[in-house]
C-alpha cells in the first residue's frame, strides 16, 4: 500500500500552542481594549 505522506518533506504534528503563539501579540491588545470598552461602558451607566 502506498503511504500518504513524502519522507523527504516531514510533517511534525502541529501543537496546539505553538498555533495559538504567533497571534497572541496581536489578540491579547484586542481583547483588553474590549475589556476596558465594556467596564468603561458599566460603569457610566450605573452611574
């Protein structure tokens, strides 16, 4: 039978964190902007 994968090119299982690493840079301002937006945002309107 004949195998899928090339043994000249190998594929090393992708890790889940090592996926998540690159884009932590760019989420991670994001999400604290988000995140004073609604605090901001509850707090003017208890007030």
């Amino acid at each position: 039978m004949h195998e899928s994968h090339d043994p000249a090119t190998p594929q090393p299982p992708e890790d889940a964190v090592e996926a998540v690493v690159p884009v932590i840079p760019v989420v991670l301002p994001l999400v604290g902007a988000a995140m004073m937006f609604l605090l901001a945002f509850i707090a003017v309107t208890m007030a």
